[in-house]
C-alpha cells in the first residue's frame, strides 16, 4: 500500500492521529503480507507497525 503526502506539508504524518493510523494501517497490510510505503516529495519511508514486547 502506498501514501503519498502533500510535500508543501511534509511532517504531517508524523503527528496525531495520522501517525498511529498509519501504523495500524502498516500492521493490517502486514499481515497479508505486504507493506506501507510512504511518499513525500524525494522522501521514501516504509512505515513499520507498532512494536510490543511480551512480559516475562
């Protein structure tokens, strides 16, 4: 899956709510094996989903 962002706005997705909507985004398609590419000007960034680490 792909995002292109508005290069005038470049740090949006960086911020609430798109940040973690694009995580969980990243995580759905994940899990059907693909992932979320993210476009911004000459930027390209692979949005990673959220990580949790499990007790011990």
């Amino acid at each position: 899956m792909t995002v292109l962002v508005d290069p005038d706005h470049p740090d949006v997705w960086r911020h609430e709510p798109w940040f973690s909507g694009l995580q969980q985004i990243a995580k759905d398609v994940e899990l059907e094996g693909g992932y979320l590419i993210l476009f911004c000007g000459d930027e390209v960034v692979r949005i990673e989903p959220p990580k949790f680490s499990v007790p011990a």
